[in-house]
C-alpha cells in the first residue's frame, strides 16, 4: 500500500468492514448462515488467513461457536473475500466501473491459485464523490489505542469508536455501497489461465506507488447479487 497515516489507515478499514457487512446483510436476508472470520478470531497480531466470510448451514452454526482452529472453517461451507474500493475517478458511475474494471486481487506471489484464499471473490463499490478521504478528516491515536486493548472499560471503548466514527464523519461518507458482484475461485483460474503470460496482471497506481492485481474483469467473471 501507499504510506498512509494512522487516520487513512483506520478510515481504510472501516470502508472494508462495512463492505463486509453490506454482504453479510444481503446472505442473511435469504436464509443463509454467515459468519465473520473477525467475529471468531482470537489473534489480532497476524495477517487474516484472506477470507472476510463464511457461509453456509448449520456445520458452520456448529463451528463458529468453539472453533478448534478460528481461521479454518468447515471444508464443506463457502469462504468470501470482500475487496472494498472507490469508483476509480476516470469512470462516470458504478456502470462504467463494471464494465471497464477487474476485482481487486493483489498480486503477492507467482500463482494466481495461491493469491486467491477464498472460495469466493466478491467487488464492492462507494460512490467516490461522497465517499472520498482528505486530511481534514482524522481520528486521535490514543482513541484507536483504547479502542483494540482488551482491558479497558466497554463504555469508554464505545465512547472512543463514537470519536473515530464522528472523526471520519462515517455515516455521512459510507451510507451506501454497491455490490458490484461476485465470482468463483475456479472461474477466475480458468480464465487468467487462457491468458497469454504477459497480459495476466495489471499495474494499479494510487499517490504514485504501484500494485500489481490479477487481471479479473467484472463484466466478465463477475455475477450478479439480484
């Protein structure tokens, strides 16, 4: 990632999680069993194992409950990764994004297989315009402190995500998102694989710093919520 302060780190991950939740909601509403890898994880200090969700029945019901390993749900149940993004700001709307973007799979290693650690990929979209951070929007490190020790009082956590919220005037700026769809691990394999070689990734650039992404078009791979 590009260098980011304490405020862009904390309004970045904010963007993600409700990401996340839009999701959850939309599953939840048709019947299906959803849970959170950050409702069931014990270790904050290591990188997530790059599922968001699972979903599935009562196997996964069973297992949330006292998980023998919190980043390894049942192999029978479905694991998600939700990539939260702004419209980028050369598209018109979340139409043209479909149609002109990929889902955002950061390219880490040499293998597609490996860099795609949930059974499904899933894009969500904000619009740019409200959904924009400057530096006028911050929050205060001591709140972000309290916020992830274990120790302190919940009414004094509560009052300090109640600071970071109001910081990052969260409410205003990410009240909506579009989802913009979703697509199966295997599919995006099988495309990038009949791809020539060369034409596999593609460069992101963000504040002059690059990533390298897996090429995986929207309008192609992707499926739709409705």
């Amino acid at each position: 990632m590009n260098p980011r302060d304490i405020s862009e780190k904390v309004d970045d991950g904010i963007m993600g999680e409700i990401g996340s939740i839009a999701v959850m909601q939309v599953l939840e509403d048709v019947g299906r069993t959803v849970v959170a890898y950050d409702d069931v994880r014990t270790d904050y200090e290591t990188e997530d194992p790059g599922w968001d969700l699972a979903t599935g029945g009562e196997d996964l019901s069973r297992w949330s409950d006292a998980p023998d390993d919190p980043r390894t749900p049942p192999a029978s149940e479905n694991t998600l990764s939700v990539k939260s993004s702004r419209i980028p700001e050369n598209d018109a709307g979340i139409h043209e994004a479909i149609e002109r973007r990929d889902f955002k799979i950061l390219k880490r290693s040499d293998s597609l297989e490996s860099d795609l650690e949930a059974d499904f990929t899933i894009q969500v979209y904000y619009p740019r315009e409200r959904s924009a951070y400057d530096p006028s929007l911050s929050v205060n490190s001591d709140d972000v402190k309290v916020v992830g020790d274990p120790s302190i009082n919940p009414g004094d956590v509560r009052d300090r995500i109640d600071a970071i919220l109001d910081g990052l005037e969260v409410m205003r700026r990410y009240g909506s998102c579009h989802l913009a769809g979703y697509a199966r691990r295997e599919d995006i394999v099988e495309y990038s694989r009949n791809l020539p070689l060369g034409e596999r990734t593609w460069p992101s650039w963000h504040q002059g710093y690059r990533k390298d992404m897996w090429v995986a078009p929207l309008d192609e791979l992707g499926k739709s919520f409705a």
